[in-house]
C-alpha cells in the first residue's frame, strides 16, 4: 500500500476540534471509549508531568501490515494491543487502510474493542522472547487466540521521567493464531475478517514514553483539520500568544452525531486539506472510526466573499478523487471580527485578524459533496451548519 505524504506541520493538532464538534451531542452515557492512540497520548502527557506520575510500565504489540481484499479492493490491516500494567486492562483495535494511486487521498476504518476485562495478553517479562493473546469472549463475537515467538530482541537503555535508569525492550518476532475472527458491523466492508497476520512487534517500555508503534495508518492520517477549538464555540479556548500559527483558515461542518467534514489550509502550507469521519459507538465498548483525508489544490477552499449586503459566499469543492468529491456553498451572515490577536512562528510574534463565519454548507445540486466510503457513503445534508474562520495575518506571514 502506498504511504501518503502530508504536510507534517499538521501532525497531532486535528483531533482538537473533531472531539471539540462531537462532543457537543455526546453526553455521559455514550461517551466513546478512549481508543488505543488516544490511551498512548494520554500517557504520554501524564508521564510529562512532575514527581513520575505517569512512569508506570506499559507493554503494546503491533502487527506488520496484511492485506485484506473485500470485492476486488484491497486494504492494508494492522491490528494493535494495548496493556496498562497498573490497572490490567487490554484494548485492541483493528485498523484497515487504503490509499490512491496518486497518494493524494486516503481511507482508514478502525474497529477498536476495550473492555474492562476479558483479555488475556501473557509475555516473558524477562526477556520478551514469546507471548499469548486470548481474548476469550471478552469481545464476542468476536476473538482472536494466537501466540508470538520472537526472533530479535533489542534491549535499549532509557531513563524514565522520574529520573530513573531503566530498559526498553522492543521484540520483533512471528504471530500465528488458533482463531482469528474479527466481527465488524460493516459487511460486506468488511464482515468477519479472517485474514492472519503473521509478523507483529512487541514494546515493553518502563516509562520511559515509547508508545511510538501505537501511531496507526489511521492515527497518521487524521491531519487534515488544524487545533481551532474556536470554530465550534468551545468557551475555554483563549488563541494564546505562545501557540503556533496553525492555520490560515479552516471550514468545519458537522451533518450528525460522530459524522464530520472539514477543510483547512495550514499556515504556509500550499495545499488544503480535506476530510470526512464518520464514527460509532457499539455499547457497552466497541467502538468504529472511518476516516478520509487527502490534500487539493487552493481553489477548493476559497474565502468567503459578500455577494451582497449582509450575506457572504464560499463554493467549496471535494478534491479527494474517488474518496471525497463534489460542491456545497458555504453561506453565513457578516463575520464576526476579532483584532490583536497573534501566534508564533519562526521564532517570533505574527500579529492576526480573525474573522469568524457561522452560517450552513449546503451541497451543490448537480454534484453534491459526498464522502465514498468503502463502509457507508457519507453525504452533505442541505443546511447543515457550518463554521469557517479566518485568520488575516501580516503581509509576510504567509496565506
């Protein structure tokens, strides 16, 4: 499968605002269950802070990439685990990724299960040299059982953030399985997946923050909106003078609960970025993530224009190829204005103005804005509220 190359300026900021937009509808009760990247970003900014809160011994495996074939397309699957020693608990997730020929847009779904108990995941503790992973009926009707042989084992000196010497051991090594059957809910993409993995790596790290093979195709890929918690009204956001200039200016439009489109274009990034997710909760913790993120050319994301008093215009055009595709007019009342505002950015102050637009996206008649998902098409719904910010920055900063 091809690797898609995006602007790394974008990495780890967009989740800020897809949270921020679901969780306007969530409440306690239906709340998603923490996927496996989110646990190893959470850890990670626990063990960030002072007196080794955080420096608890976590153990993760990763398979190597298999593909999957549904109805002549194929996909490339990657199943990761997840364990926190100091409470016990296990979460899997099943990730399956497929990207264009041209690498300019991609697809990822997700299926990630994390029950409070059930899973049974066994290693040598000294030495990594096997291991076993049961899942028993905790996540019926799904269940994989299989075991690990290492063939290489690295033991790497690190020292954990409460200043202590400690060992990382990272074991590389083969998987073979008695049952391997994944349920998902989106047959035929994808039903039951029996396609084995068959080489996998295992991370036992003491704290000192090697969470890195955690990073999924699907993780990599959710870059395509910037951290602009003030799109969607969140009250706490302050734009602090210490933050990095993130964008020049960002659209987001929410059709439902968990279903989102989105597209930015990054400060001094030449492209847009378009995106499209569609999530589900499966209770009591199952939970499904589908993503679609490529990168277009300037004019699918204009700014908005007055077409005449008190109401502004921007046409917005899916440039996504077979994944997201087709127009939807963005329409909003005057924006509001804010002045002195600034960020950093090559090691120095960029002064901005930003403009906010709230209005709706509305999809273009002759070719609606739809997001082909493999799973479930996902389309732009007439009046569909929407968001579009802008930031004004000085003559150099970039647009």
């Amino acid at each position: 499968m091809h690797r898609h190359t995006l602007g790394v300026g974008a990495i780890g900021v967009a989740m800020t605002v897809l949270l921020a937009l679901g969780a306007t509808t969530a409440s306690a009760r239906t709340a998603p269950v923490p996927s496996l990247r989110m646990r190893a970003a959470a850890l990670e900014r626990v063990q960030l802070l002072p007196h080794a809160f955080g420096s608890e011994t976590t153990v993760s495996l990763q398979t190597e990439p298999v593909d999957v074939v549904r109805n002549g397309v194929t996909n490339s699957m990657t199943v990761s685990l997840f364990t926190d020693l100091a409470s016990g608990s296990s979460s899997i997730e099943v990730s399956l990724g497929r990207s264009q020929a041209d690498d300019r847009a991609l697809q990822f779904n997700e299926y990630g299960f994390s029950p409070q108990s059930g899973i049974h995941f066994r290693y040598d503790k000294k030495g990594l040299e096997t291991a076993t992973l049961d899942t028993t009926t905790a996540i019926s009707p799904s269940r994989i059982t299989g075991s690990f042989t290492a063939t290489s084992v690295d033991a790497t000196a690190c020292r954990r953030f409460d200043g202590r010497e400690a060992t990382r051991l990272v074991a590389r090594g083969t998987v073979s399985f008695s049952t391997f059957d994944v349920v998902t809910s989106t047959s035929p993409f994808f039903g039951t997946i029996q396609t084995q993995p068959t080489e996998a790596t295992i991370v036992k790290d003491p704290g000192c923050g090697g969470v890195d093979i955690l990073s999924t195709g699907a993780a990599r890929s959710t870059r395509a909106i910037p951290k602009v918690d003030a799109v969607i009204g969140k009250p706490a956001f302050r734009e602090r003078r210490s933050q990095p200039c993130f964008f020049n200016r960002a659209l987001g439009a929410k059709v439902g609960a968990g279903r989102i489109f989105g597209f930015s274009k990054e400060f001094r990034v030449p492209q847009i970025f378009e995106f499209a997710l569609r999530t589900r909760q499966v209770p009591p913790d199952e939970n499904e993530a589908h993503f679609i993120d490529a990168t277009a050319r300037r004019t699918s994301l204009p700014k908005p224009v007055k077409v005449e008093p008190g109401l502004f215009e921007a046409v917005v055009r899916g440039q996504g190829g077979e994944f997201l595709h087709g127009r939807a007019t963005f329409t909003s009342d005057p924006p509001a204005v804010a002045r002195g505002l600034a960020c950093r950015a090559g090691g120095r102050l960029r002064p901005f103005t930003r403009l906010t637009y709230r209005g709706t996206l509305d999809p273009t008649p002759a070719a609606p804005l739809v997001a082909s998902f493999d799973t479930l098409p996902l389309a732009l719904r007439e009046g569909t509220p929407a968001t579009y910010v802008v930031r004004e920055y000085g003559r150099h900063a970039g647009d």
